[in-house]
C-alpha cells in the first residue's frame, strides 16, 4: 500500500509534508523497525501531528 501511495498518488499532490522525513517514508521506517502493531501506531499519530496547526522538522519514528 505504501508504495503504491509513493509512486502513484505522491506525484501527482502537491508537495506539503512538514516534516523530514515525509509522512510516507516515516511509516515505512516505522514498520520496519518496529514491526505491525507498533509501526501502525506510530503511523496513525504522525498523521494525526501532520497538520497546519502542528509542529514540523526533522522526526524520526521513535517508540
């Protein structure tokens, strides 16, 4: 699924991710190290955190 978002939805928004690295890379990360359940997790609060009223920069997953 995430691939899928980074090579055929990605291109085609506008580039408005504030943090590095981009929400799509984080989630990747983030399951990698961190497997299923808690990548899931990480994933869904970074989302959540991605918005116009939230901090930005450099944030990696970290449990």
């Amino acid at each position: 699924l995430l691939d899928f978002y980074k090579r055929e939805v990605s291109p085609i928004l506008p580039k408005s991710c504030r943090f590095v690295p981009t929400c799509s890379e984080y989630a990747r990360q983030a399951y990698r190290k961190y497997g299923t359940s808690k990548g899931f997790v990480l994933t869904a609060w970074r989302i959540m955190r991605c918005n116009p009223f939230g901090d930005k920069g450099y944030d990696p997953p970290m449990w």
